[in-house]
C-alpha cells in the first residue's frame, strides 16, 4: 500500500468520524449537552409529525405537565400541518430537521439552505414564533451544513442519550437506558412519531416519572442552553 493511498484512507477515516460525531463539527457551535450542576434535562423529539404518535405524545407530555423541543420534518409539517399547528398550540418548542431527512453530507450550500430555509418558512406556519433550533437528519454533518449554519449564527444540536436509535429495543430497555444515562444538563433523542415507534411511546410515561423522581426538571433546548455555566 502506497503512502499516498495509506493518508487518503486516513483522510477519509477522519472525515467518516467527523460526520457522525455527535461533540465536534468544523464550523460554528454544536451542543450535545449543557455543563450545568442544576437537574435539567431537554426532552427532544425527533421526526414527523405524524397521526400515529402525534397525539400520543401530546397528551402524555400534557398529563406530566413537561415541555419537549420537537425537531420536525418539513415534508411531514406539509403533510400533516394540522398536528404541526397542535405541537406549537401546546407550547413546545419547534426544531428544523431539514425538509427532506437525507443526510446532508456531500451536498452543495445552496441544497443545505433550501432544505434549512424551507422548513423555517413551513414552521412559522404553525404558530410557533420562537427560536428555530436545528438538528441534521441520523446526526450527519461535515462541511456544508455546519458552514451554513454558522454564517447564520445557528447551533447545531446533538444530543447525548439515544436510546431507540439502534436495533429495535423493547419499552423497558428504552426507559432503563435513557434513566442510567441523564446527568444534569443531558439531550435526550427519543423517536416517537411512526407507527413503528409504539416502544418509544410506551417508555415515555415511566421515563419522565422516573427522571422527576430523581429530582430532574425537564426544560426545551432553549431553556437548557440559556441555563449554560
């Protein structure tokens, strides 16, 4: 193997690595977390909106009394504009994230903003009039999207508990991760929306009532990164 080859396999590693890093990206601010002594914690919830567990998730987050930052999906928000409009009219917070879900690597500024300012633009449509956060699709990020939001004074948002991402866990081992993982200050990434998701709804209720019993107080993203030591 050659020494040029042997650095472009190395180049490519890194850049693999950089995409999926959940803590570094090359541009402008990432937060996966906030340092804070305080018991906050940040309930996010990814994709949709969609009529299999849009209202599920309302009302569980209505009965508990807790906000939560909703990343959603501009083609969903389009589809479905009357459940984007329900998420906004019960207070929670609004996150783009992107119009189409593709993984936005290896793509031209001008896709990045259309994707961004597409689904800003479908958002206002619900009523919420706060800050837009963003989160990228799977977590994916390298070189045009960070830039982007870096030129327009955006944070990308991470998160460091993830427990229904991987495999196809059962209610019980979703709840017993994301209680062993909390620490003050976490992200938590719950995927609740599809219909493929009923796990994720299931081990809402008893995360949350567990995490309170721990004396955690759950906050948006907004809140946690304002509470920033």
């Amino acid at each position: 193997m050659t020494s040029a080859l042997v650095v472009a396999l190395a180049g490519a590693f890194t850049l693999f690595e950089v995409s999926k890093s959940r803590t570094f990206q090359f541009f402008g601010t990432l937060v996966n977390r906030v340092e804070t002594s305080e018991k906050i914690v940040a309930l996010t919830l990814d994709d949709g909106p969609d009529p299999a567990g849009a209202h599920a998730i309302l009302d569980t987050l209505r009965g508990r009394q807790v906000p939560a930052t909703f990343f959603l999906i501009g083609r969903d928000i389009a589809a479905h504009p009357d459940l984007a409009h329900d998420i906004a009219a019960a207070g929670h917070e609004i996150g783009n994230h992107s119009f189409s879900h593709d993984r936005m690597i290896g793509v031209t500024p001008s896709w990045v903003a259309d994707e961004v300012e597409a689904t800003d633009a479908l958002i206002r449509t619900t009523g919420y009039t706060g800050e837009i956060l963003f989160r990228p699709p799977n977590g994916k990020k390298l070189f045009a999207l960070p830039r982007y939001l870096a030129d327009h004074h955006r944070t990308t948002i991470t998160w460091d508990v993830e427990p229904d991402s991987e495999g196809d866990p059962d209610a019980a081992t979703i709840e017993r991760a994301t209680v062993d993982q909390v620490r003050p200050g976490s992200i938590i990434l719950l995927h609740g929306m599809y219909g493929s998701r009923e796990p994720t709804r299931q081990a809402l209720v008893p995360i949350l009532d567990r995490l309170k019993q721990r004396g955690y107080r759950f906050v948006t993203v907004s809140q946690l990164l304002a509470a920033r030591h």
